[in-house]
C-alpha cells in the first residue's frame, strides 16, 4: 500500500513559508489552496474490465489503437453518389446500381449518374461522398431515383473515416473520471480492459459523548449520530473504499486508539465533532499529538474549525481532515475542502465542482469578510434563465434545509449584501454525470 511520502515538508514548514497565514482568521481561497497544494497523489494502478471502470480514475493516457470510424460511412437510409452529379439549378436523376447494407461493402463500381441505396452505417461505395436521405428523394424505383433540387450538398450525410476517433491520438486523459460515454467510447475502440487508480481508503469516525449509533437508546440529551451518514454517502459518491469505525468517545485513549488504527489502515481519515474550542474537546489535543496537523478558524459560514493536516502512526502516514461537529458545517467543509483533495489524492484531474450562476429570488443578507455557503433551490424563470431561492433556516445544525436544497448559493468573501435579481455563484448537488 502507498501511503503519503514521508519525505515532503511538514504541513507546519508549508504554512510558515506563505504570506499572510493567519490560522486563526483563514479565508476560504487560502485554504483550499493549502489543503489542495500540500495534498499528493497516492497512487496504485489495478486493471479492471471497463464495466467496473466507470467514475474511476484513469491511471494512463487512452491511444486509440484504431480510426473510429474505421471507414467512410453513411449517416443515413438514402442513396449514396458523387456530389459532383447534383445539376446546379435542377433536380437529379441516378441510376441505382445495388444496395450496400450496415456491416458490409460494395464491390462495385459507381459511376457518374450512378447511385447506390445504402443503409445507415453501410460503408461508402469507392467513388461516393454524398449521401441524399431516402425522405428527401422523389420517384425511387429498384433501377432510378430523383434528388430534388436542394435537399442536399456534396458531402451531405457521410461520416468521415476517424471523424469520432483518429489512429494514434490520445483518446482521453490519465486522470480523467470515467463517465459513461468513456466506457461506450473505449468500447468503440475495442478496449475492454483499462488501467485505473485503486480506489482511495477512507477511514472515518463521529466524535462525541451525546452521540448514539442507530440501535441504541437515546438517553437523556444524546443525539444520533447523522454525520457518519452524511459522510459515508459523499464518500460512496466519490468511490472511495470506506473503513467505518463508528462513534468514538470524547476521551484521549479511545481517539489516538482510533487514529492509530486509521493510518495503519487508510489513506485518508475523515472525523466529525470536537475541532472547536469546547471543553471536553480532546479530539485536537490528540490529533496535534500524533501529527502534523494545524487547526483553523476559517473565514466561512457554516464551518468555521476545521483541523487538517496529516498523523502518523508507527512509520504509516495518512492525510486528516477533522470537520466540524454540526450536521450542515460536516457537508460544506467536505464539498468545499475535503473532496478537492480527496480527488487529487485519487489522481484525478479537472475534477473542480463547477460554479454556476443564478439570479437570486430575494435579497440576501451578506458580511463581507467571510464566505457564507447558503442553501438554495434552482428553479428557471418563464423564460428559461436559472433562478435561486435560499432554503429556510439556515442554521448550521438544521440538516432538513440541506436535504431540502438542490444547490449551495456561494457568497464570495468580499462580497456583500445581495438584491433580488443580482447573479450568484452556485454550485448544484446532481447532474448528469
Ligand atoms: P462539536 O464540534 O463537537 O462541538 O459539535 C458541534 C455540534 O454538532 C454539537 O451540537 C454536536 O452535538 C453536533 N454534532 C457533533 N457530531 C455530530 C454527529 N456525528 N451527528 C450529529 N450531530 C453532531
Ligand atoms: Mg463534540
């Protein structure tokens, strides 16, 4: 197992080298470039056929061993000629000298003022370049057909040798994410088996006396714990490899027990609860125990600790991100920090939540100063245009108006109050992937 390099700088020589760091008071573009910089790629190559490819990370650049297509090929039923034959001012009239179907090829010849009836995905008859679909042609017998004037152009309906893939070229990218086009696409190639990076193991944990595990009795003031939900069901979406080690309990030989086991098992840990300043925090006393690991008062809403850096545990070193204890801080401190450098732990590259922009339904309370993450809800307006309205209580701990979300509203640092109709940055949960 490839663990993190023991040999690059410690997190505390990379954050005294920058400019300006203040743990304390840490804008969000300047931890996120911490976290994504100081992380590495942890990398291990495995071969899988493609059906269990997809949302992996492609370990090395695809070369098309082939031309895709592999021949000049018609796009649709019609007949097939040279464009050369189209009369300028005047419908055309060819003779048809055979039929050419889908897999097969013509041994003939086409002349001038010959045609041949061809099927969708038949290979160009030697001589042909133009293809007049089968609707648009007027008198079609077994021996003659008419192309009206018009309906088509030289070069109309024939898809070209190599037009999808050439011979030679990269295909696609090391680092790219698997979607379901790749595998159709690396299918097309004839590929069926590809070398992917293993998956990445996160190990992860709620941290918490009043936390209960489903099953048990909730006992006066206790809590369930939801975290370790949240958390597994954005790890899954990531395709990590999760090592659930359950609620450990707000005191120092449960928790370095825990992070022990952790680096001797995981790339990765991911905890929840006790990075603030509460008393009975012990989790950042254990976690600076063990490691290289600095904790942060980051210039954000929800989220405002969060502890990150690496532990190492009898010579194995994985990377922490210890997150917030309240339900909504857990999923914008993971969206907004974790996955960035979950994913370029995995290899992966471009891998960036892409940002869009939406017309806000209401105005918007705003300090500048922080970066405040909202729920919303995109809706369009009649005409189409992408529109947004902030969900409910915005609470950090009210985990319905997450669930009740379809987007997180991005308030940028410097920014200010929003006014109904002003354009802001969102980030949306689903799409087509
Ligand atoms: P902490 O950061 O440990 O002080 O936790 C902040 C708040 O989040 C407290 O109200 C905790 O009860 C709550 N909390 C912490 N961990 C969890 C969890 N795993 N599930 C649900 N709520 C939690
Ligand atoms: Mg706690």
């Amino acid at each position: 197992m490839t663990h993190p390099a023991l040999t690059q700088p410690t997190l505390t020589q990379f954050v005294n080298n920058l400019a300006d760091y203040d743990p304390n008071a840490l804008p969000v573009a300047q931890a996120q470039r911490i976290v994504k910089d100081f992380v590495q790629p942890i990398l291990g190559i495995e071969t899988v056929p493609i059906w269990q490819a997809l949302d992996r990370v492609l370990a090395a650049d695809v070369i098309s061993p082939i031309s895709v297509p592999a021949h000049n090929n018609s796009a649709m039923d019609g007949f097939a000629f040279q464009g050369a034959d189209l009369a300028a001012d005047a419908g055309t009239t060819l003779a048809v000298v055979g039929t050419v179907y889908a897999g097969r090829a013509f041994d003939g010849t086409v002349a001038r003022g010959e045609c041949v009836r061809i099927m969708t995905g038949a290979v160009m008859p030697a001589g042909c370049d133009t293809v007049v679909p089968q609707e648009f042609t007027q008198d079609a017998s077994d021996t003659a057909v008419t192309v009206p004037q018009g309906v088509v152009r030289t070069g109309d309906n024939c898809r070209l040798m190599g037009e999808d893939l050439q011979e030679g070229r990269a295909a696609l990218a090391q680092g790219r994410i698997l979607r379901p086009a790749d595998l159709g696409l690396l299918a097309s190639l004839g590929i069926g088996q590809i070398m992917v990076q293993r998956r990445l193991r996160v190990a992860f944990f709620s941290t918490g006396d009043e936390l209960r595990s489903l099953g048990d009795d909730l006992d006066p003031g206790c809590i369930y714990d939801s975290n370790r939900y949240t958390v597994f069901g954005m790890l899954t979406r990531l395709g990590c490899e999760l090592i659930d080690m359950g609620v450990v309990k707000d005191d120092p030989a449960s928790l370095e027990a825990a992070l022990r086991s952790a680096c001797a098992n995981a790339d990765a840990v991911i905890t929840s609860g006790g990075v603030s300043v509460g008393a009975a925090d012990y989790t950042k006393q254990v976690m600076a125990q063990l490691g290289d690991v600095t904790f942060w008062k980051i210039g954000m809403r929800p989220g405002r600790p969060m502890a990150f850096g690496t532990i190492t545990s009898k010579g194995k070193r994985a990377y922490l991100f210890g997150l917030p204890g309240n339900p909504v801080a857990v999923m914008v401190t993971f969206y907004f920090f974790a996955r960035d450098a979950l994913m370029r732990m995995m290899g992966a590259q471009n891998a960036a939540l892409p940002v869009l922009r939406a017309a806000s339904q209401t105005d918007i309370r705003k300090k500048p100063g922080r970066t405040e993450y909202q729920r919303g809800v995109l809706s369009t307006d009649s005409g189409g245009s992408p529109l947004v309205r902030i969900t409910g209580s915005q609470g950090s701990g009210v985990l319905r108006s997450m669930s009740e979300a379809n987007c997180m509203v991005v308030l940028r640092h410097e920014q200010g109050n929003v006014q109904a109709g002003d354009l802001v940055d969102i980030v949306v949960f689903d799409g087509l992937t």
